[in-house]
C-alpha cells in the first residue's frame, strides 16, 4: 500500500495480503528496495507453496489409494501459510493468476507484474527440482504434474480450471475488500479454505492447479508438457473474469462512476469510492437477543 505521505513503497506499519499497489511508473519500482524484497518474497513463497503441497501428492510409499482430502487440505493450508509468511511484504500472490488479476483491477504495476510472475516461476521450477532430489526414484511417479484425466478434453480442462481459479480469486478480491465491516477470521486461512475447495472437486479431473508457476515447476523437472498450456489459459481467464466480476459488480464500493475511473482515470485509486452500503442487516440471533432485553423483568 501506497505511504500516505507520497512514498510509493509499501507502508510497513499497514503491510499485509490486502495491500493495494498502485498503477505508477517502472522507475518508481525499480528504485525502491522494498520491491526487490517483494520480489523475493514471491519466490520464496512459492516455493513453501510448491515443495510442500506438490510433495503430498507424492504417495508411492503404499498400495492405498489417491487421497483427496490429504491433497486439498495440503495445497489449502501451504497457501495460507504462504501468504501468512510474505503477505506483508508482496501481498503474497504467489500465483501469475492472482498478479493478472490485480493488474486487470489496477491495483499493480506493468513491470511489477511481469517481475512478480518470473520471480513466482523461478520459485516453483527450484522447489520442484528440490523436491524431485529428496524424493526416492521409485516413488517420484508424475511428481503432481497437473494432467488432464481420461475422458477430459482441453475445453474441460480449461472450463474447469477457468472456474475453480474463478471462485479463488473472487475470495482474494473479498477479502482484500477494505470497505467492508463485516469481515472477521483469518484472511489467508478464508484465502486457502477456496484452495482447498477448488481442489475437492477438480483434482480428479484436471489436477486442480489453480496457478500456474505451480504447474511449471513439475513439469520443468519431469519433462511433462501435454496439455500444458490449459494451466495457463484457464487459470488466468478465471482470474481475469473474477476481478472484474468482484470490482465492477460486487465489491462493497462498486458503482458505474468506479467502473468509468478504472477504464479512463491514469492514476486509478480504488480506495476514492467510498462504500454507500450502511451496515449489515442484524442476525437471527441479533434480532432474538434484542427482543429478550425489551422484556419485563417477570417475563420468562
């Protein structure tokens, strides 16, 4: 997030995975020593994200078979650790997805873009090849290339990967909401919760990659390119779709004069467009427990 003071490096006081970058110049980047810790930042959290979820999908050690639920939970909680460790720094993208995505809704720069996806790819290849020396040969199998099942055709693969990286990214973009007063919890562990979810369900079908530095780093050390172009085009359609589905429609300050600022405005600020919505409605249980206090003391 921008200093309040006129400095375009990060706050460090206001740091985290809902800071907001944004749009400015390739030099302001280049000469700002923060953005070269981001930058390692993204490769370092790529790589925790890659090493350890990608291993749990490495189960050759018995007979049993794929275990889902082992999967899911892994890739869902390496995220939000990921994020836990290096938000504060990048905004723990770790994901080329998510840094298109910020960069569709104006919230990054050009050059912070394409550093950031190299820095996120150079983190997944290192992990996989790492990964790949620590695990015996005779158990490597695919090393959780992301492959589509029999049956699946590549507009499946990339239906399914558009969909899931979809509802991914608009939980980013929801959590990343700053205007909105009912959010509570732990925002990397909602961010990795729609991980684990998206991997319920498509990992038998197209291996649930959601990102793609994580599908190029197995297929890198495995030599693995079939189809491998779907982990790009689905990911980074669904999260195109879902940032301007989230920012134009349903974030808590959306409007058209937004919408008309994003497109026009060269110095695009989202935090400008205030929030209209009043507070949210009371609960049931809210309801319920202000109906008790009005009653007469002798009313049981």
């Amino acid at each position: 997030m921008p200093d309040k003071r006129g400095s375009q490096d990060y706050d460090d006081d206001e740091g985290g995975v809902c800071d907001t970058l944004r749009l400015q110049s390739s030099l302001d980047d280049m000469v700002s020593l923060n953005f070269w810790k981001a930058l390692l930042a993204e490769f370092v959290g790529t790589f925790i994200l890659v090493i350890s979820a990608v291993g749990s999908t490495v189960q050759g050690w018995s007979g049993d078979p794929l275990d889902i639920v082992q999967i899911s939970l892994s890739f869902g909680l390496c995220v939000a650790t990921s994020v836990w460790i290096i938000g504060h720094v990048s905004g723990g993208h770790i994901n080329p997805a998510v840094t298109i995505a910020m960069l569709v809704a104006r919230r990054i720069s050009l050059l912070r873009t394409v550093l950031y996806i190299g820095a996120q790819c150079i983190g997944s290849i290192a992990a996989a090849a790492t990964l790949k020396s620590l695990t015996p040969e005779a158990m490597q199998g695919g090393l959780g290339c992301t492959t589509l099942n029999k049956g699946m055709t590549t507009g499946m693969g990339v239906g399914v990967e558009l969909f899931i990286t979809c509802f991914f990214i608009m939980t980013v973009f929801a959590t990343c909401d700053s205007q909105r007063t009912d959010h509570g919890g732990s925002f990397p562990l909602s961010i990795g919760f729609s991980i684990a979810i998206g991997h319920l369900w498509a990992v038998e079908f197209t291996g649930a990659s959601m990102n793609p530095a994580r599908s190029l780093g197995p297929a890198v050390a495995m030599k693995t390119w079939e189809h491998h172009w779907v982990y790009w085009v689905g990911p980074i359609a669904g999260g195109v779709i879902a940032a301007l589905l989230y920012d134009i429609f349903l974030s808590s300050n959306a409007s058209f004069r937004k919408s008309i600022g994003c497109i026009t405005s060269s110095r695009f600020d989202d935090d400008k467009y205030r929030s209209k919505k009043g507070p949210p409605p009371a609960s049931i249980d809210d309801g319920y427990e202000i109906e008790v206090m009005n009653r007469p003391a002798n009313t049981v």
